[in-house]
C-alpha cells in the first residue's frame, strides 16, 4: 500500500514539473506580446502614457438586443465611476468587436439612440 502510494506521488509529482516547464515559456511569451500590445495600442489611439485602459471583448456590440444594452450600461456605469473616483488620470474604455461594421461614430449613434446611454 505504500509503495502504491509512493508511485502515485512520485508520477504526481512528476507531472506538475512537466506541466509549469511546458506553461512557463507560454505565460512569458504571452506577457512579452501582451506589453508589446499594449504599448502599439496607446500609439495607435494617442492614449497617454499613464493613462488606465480597460477593455471588453463583444462581438456583436452593434446588433441592438439585450446583450448589448448591459454591455453599454457596464461602460456607462465605469464612466461614471471613474469621474468619481477622480483617479487623476485619463480613463479609455475600448471594445473589440469582430463586426466590420462597427464605426465608431455610427455606433455611438445606435447606442445613443437605441438605449439612451451617452
């Protein structure tokens, strides 16, 4: 019984070493392109330097149906928020959508009209 025990904490163990060496490259290439990213972002949408960026992913920010409006009153309700909070720097909120369609000034027009959120 023990020594059943003892193979089974030694493959145990075995396989965590196996697993963080195999994730390790992984989280530091991920954390390398993720700065990388971050950095191309604020170059390309001229976004201060110690500016908080806080980002959603919905893709179809733009069809109008219940989804969409919590999504809207989230960026809403995080505007407000950080005004409150008057952190003292600039505050983006950007979203991804995977639409095509989704121009910015169009869609701040639908949202506007749609829900009435600003």
């Amino acid at each position: 019984m023990i020594l059943v025990d003892l193979i089974g904490q030694l493959i145990f163990g075995t396989l965590s070493i196996a697993i963080l060496l195999l994730c390790f490259p992984f989280v530091i290439y991920h954390r390398v392109n993720q700065k990388v990213g971050y950095n191309s972002l604020k170059d390309k949408y001229k976004i201060e330097k110690d500016a908080l960026i806080i980002g959603f992913f919905h893709p179809n920010c733009d069809a109008g149906a219940g989804g969409e409006k919590v999504l809207w009153q989230a960026v809403q309700a995080l505007q407000s928020k950080a005004n409150l909070a008057n952190l003292g720097r600039k505050v983006h909120i950007l979203i991804y959508s995977g639409s095509q369609m989704a121009d910015e000034d169009i869609l701040d027009q639908k949202v506007r009209d749609r829900f009435g959120i600003q």
